[in-house]
C-alpha cells in the first residue's frame, strides 16, 4: 500500500480497554498499530506518514494505519 501523510489531532478511545488514535480535520479516524510513546498525549497536533494495514480488530474505529515516520 502507498503511504499517505495525515495532520491530525491525538485522541484516546477508552473502548475495550482502551487504544490511541488520530483524527483529522475532516473527522477521519485512524487507528496506529503501533502508536509511538512521544506520541500518546492527548489533544497533541502531529503530522505522520502512514501505511494502511490489513488488520483484524476488536476495535470498530477507525482506519488500521501502520506509522512510518512522524513529527
């Protein structure tokens, strides 16, 4: 899958357990499978370069994204 750049907002979803996530301006969610640690601060502003995954979860929110590269 081609990569993609997404400015968003940090967000944390207290469902089943809890997850990290990303939404955009336009209210796009993106789930990372591997959410770094300098990024899990909620509300934080940041610009990444993702990859979609194919990814099996008990979570129904958002898009699977792999991070690539972030700031």
């Amino acid at each position: 899958m081609s990569k993609m750049k997404i400015k968003g907002k940090v967000v944390y979803q207290n469902i089943e357990g809890g997850f990290w996530g990303i939404e955009d301006a336009k209210g796009n969610q993106y789930r990372p499978v591997n959410m770094p640690a300098a990024l899990q601060e909620k509300g934080k502003n940041v610009e990444i370069v993702a990859k979609e995954v194919d990814e099996m979860s008990v979570f129904m929110w958002g898009i699977a994204i792999k991070i690539v590269s972030f700031e």
